[in-house]
C-alpha cells in the first residue's frame, strides 16, 4: 500500500476517535468516518510498478489480466 494510503487512513481512525460525543452530529460523522474506513480496506489495491526500466513478464501478464 502506498504510505499516502496508510497516513490517510491513520488521519481518518484517529479522527473518528475524537468524535466521541453523543450528540447527533458528531454520531453522523463518526459513521461516515468509520464506513469511509470500511471502502478504503475493500478498495482492492494494484502492485506498484517498479520504478526501473527492466520489464518483468509475469508481473506484465498478471497486470493485464487484472485490467
């Protein structure tokens, strides 16, 4: 995973942890917090390509399978 993913997500629990007060408000947003969370862990994530320039075949197969 990309640490920008990572960081994201870190920002989102920690937020989500802040709105701990029961009014409503804070309720809706910690919800759609915490489901924001929920995508993000399903979003399915592609290999990161390498940053050379030496082409390895498998990895190009299971790519364009993918795609």
């Amino acid at each position: 995973m990309p640490p920008t993913y990572l960081l994201a997500r870190d920002h989102l629990q920690r937020a989500a942890s802040m709105l701990r007060d029961e009014d409503i408000h804070s309720l809706q947003l910690r919800q759609i917090i915490e489901r924001t969370i929920q995508l993000m862990d399903e979003t399915p994530h592609r290999p990161q390509r390498p940053r050379n320039n030496v082409l390895d075949f498998e990895t190009f197969r299971a790519l364009l399978r993918n795609e």
